[in-house]
C-alpha cells in the first residue's frame, strides 16, 4: 500500500501570584526579616514577568471566568473588551499561558481568533505545541482538527526542526494516519526530510507495530541516502551519553 493511501483513513473527520511582605524587626541583631505570605495558595499561579503584561494575565482570568460561565454573550464581549485590543506579543502569551494550564477549547478558540490577525503567520512548531498539549489531554478529535487547520494553510514555512518536533509528537500519541499524513505534506511544501526525520518516522512507527509503514518509508529514506545505517546514531548517542 502506497504512504499516500494509507493516510486517506483519518480524512473524513469533520471538521507567583502576588505576595504580601510583613516586616520583623529581630531583637538584638538589628537585622530586617522580610517574611512573605502566599494569599493564593489554591490558585494555579500565573506566569507573570517577560511572559505576560498585566494586560495580558486580566485578558486570561476574564476569558476563564467568561468560559466557566458557558454564556458565549458573555465569551464575546470578553474577547472584544480583553483580548482584541491585545498587541500581538500579549495575544500569543495569553495563548501559551491557556495552553500551559491546559485550558485546551479555550485556547483553541484564542487560537482560532488569533489566525484572524492581519499580523498572522502560520508556523510549524506553535501547532506542535498545541498538539502535544491537547493530545496529552486526550482531545484527540481536536487534535485532528488543528492538524486540518494547519493542512489548509496557505503558507506553511519548510521549517525542518518545526516538522520534525511534530511528527515525534504524532509518533508518541500513536496517531499513525497523521503521521503519513504529515509525513507528505512536509514533502508538499518543499521540506524534504532529513535523517532526523526518517529516524523518528522509521523508529517511531516500528516501536509502534506499524511496520508496513515503515517498510514503505524505509524505501523513500534509501532513495535519499543510498543506506540505513544513520538509523543507529541516535541509539548510539544515547548509550554514549549515559557512561
């Protein structure tokens, strides 16, 4: 079976918080104790600093409060009065925050918002991450539709490392449609695969049991570099690493 048939399967899915000091003066040192107490001890902090503006941090509780509420009124006039008015640093920081506290539909509708932006280019390795976030939650019909969303994509950059990164996520998530699938896009945008790439498609897929892919893969990766033996570098690697 061919790498481009065995991909057709899959296609018919439808679309530290803030902290208060006290002071203590300590008898007979003359020296000043700052002791700080944690007010928020049951709230999952926000990474506050270079991350996110302060703008952006009231942008992320306002669109969870608005989205605990399940009021899409309210989810609306959030994102008009909160998000929209975001520069562009602020938009994908209140994006990686959601993402990191796997607030994973509410990203993807801050995701989805974001592609809308004039400034908007599609990249590689920000659908990775996302795949990794929402497959590593379980949202695998999600997953598959951030992967549709990047295939349509008008201009999709041949960013090698971005691709490989991705397809180590499908191979670990075992989601082997997506991996060929991905495999032949990254071919259809000008990226052809390195050996870092077969190492993960032909390792991966085999660790897996999917060894007719592989097989089929093994193919294209002799076509390229004439022998396999690349395969055992990374094995080889590791094992120096450890001694």
């Amino acid at each position: 079976m061919s790498v481009a048939a065995k991909s057709s399967s899959w296609l018919s899915i439808k679309l530290k918080p803030r902290q208060i000091p006290t002071e203590k003066q300590e008898r007979g040192t003359g020296m000043l104790v700052i002791k700080m107490r944690d007010r928020s001890k049951n709230r999952k902090p926000l990474q506050r600093g270079r991350n996110l503006s302060i703008e952006a941090i009231q942008a992320v509780q306002a669109l969870k409060r608005a989205h605990l509420q399940n009021y899409s009124h309210s989810l609306n006039q959030v994102f008009e009065s909160k998000f929209r008015r975001l520069l562009k640093f602020d938009m994908m920081a209140v994006l990686r925050e959601l993402l990191r506290q796997n607030q994973c539909l509410l990203a993807l509708k801050v995701f989805e918002d974001i592609q809308k932006e004039y400034w908007y280019k599609p990249q590689v390795s920000l659908y990775a991450e996302m795949i990794q976030v929402f497959a590593s939650n379980g949202l695998f019909e999600h997953v598959e539709l951030l992967y549709l969303y990047m295939k349509r994509e008008n201009f999709l950059e041949p960013e090698i490392e971005e691709f490989n990164a991705l397809l180590k996520n499908l191979v670990n998530f075992r989601l082997t449609g997506l991996v060929i699938d991905c495999y032949n896009l990254m071919k259809a945008v000008g990226c052809e695969p390195n050996r870092p790439s077969f190492r993960i498609l032909i390792n991966g897929l085999e660790a897996i049991g999917e060894v007719d892919s592989s097989a089929v893969i093994r193919q294209d990766a002799l076509k390229y570099y004439g022998d396999l033996e690349f395969l055992e570098e990374e094995e080889e690697e590791e094992i120096a690493a450890k001694r």
